[in-house]
C-alpha cells in the first residue's frame, strides 16, 4: 500500500513539474510577443519564476496562477522589468514598468 502512495506522489510531481515548464514556455512566448508589439527588446530570451498561488482563471475555473518576471528595454541602455501571470495554460494580467519617458 504503501508503495502505491509513493508512485502516485512521485508521479504527481512529475506532471507538476512538467505542466510547470511547458507553462514557462508559454509565459516566455508570451512575454516576446509583447515586447516585439510594443518595439521593446526582450532581455535575456526567458523568463524567472516569482510565485504560484490557486486563483480564477479567465474562464472561472480554479487553477494554478503562476507569476513570471521578465525583463526588457526601451532604448538598449537600461534594464526595466515586468511580470506576467500565467493561470493556468493561459495568459493572464501582464504588469510592465513605464517605459518611454526621459528621465534627467
């Protein structure tokens, strides 16, 4: 008995594991796509886990609600940063820090 609760663990963290890269992926595809939108460059080609939390999806349903940092620049000179939270396979709120503005 004991062995099967060992299994069904091991396999559950497994697909955890595995759902969690594909959703990466996702969050990084994701994270481009805005950037090459908004004539930003996407620094570093990927993005870094924050948190996870349960949470409503866009549909209604409970999921997982992972949140991913990136970062980007406007002018090639600095380095500003932004999130997105993926709920579940989906692409969730994005948040960005403002950019285009001249600071002296």
């Amino acid at each position: 008995m004991a062995e099967w609760i060992i299994i069904i663990v091991l396999f559950a963290a497994a697909w955890f594991w595995v759902e969690s890269l594909h959703v990466r992926e996702i969050a990084t595809e994701a994270a481009k796509q805005f950037c090459a939108s908004q004539g930003l460059q996407f620094l570093d080609g990927a993005v870094a886990f924050i948190s996870i939390k349960f949470d409503r999806d866009q549909l209604g349903r409970l999921a997982f609600a992972r949140t991913y940092r990136f970062e980007f620049s406007d002018s090639g000179a600095n380095r500003l940063s932004g999130n997105v939270v993926m709920q579940g396979r989906l692409v969730g709120p994005m948040h960005v820090e403002a950019f285009g503005t001249d600071s002296f």
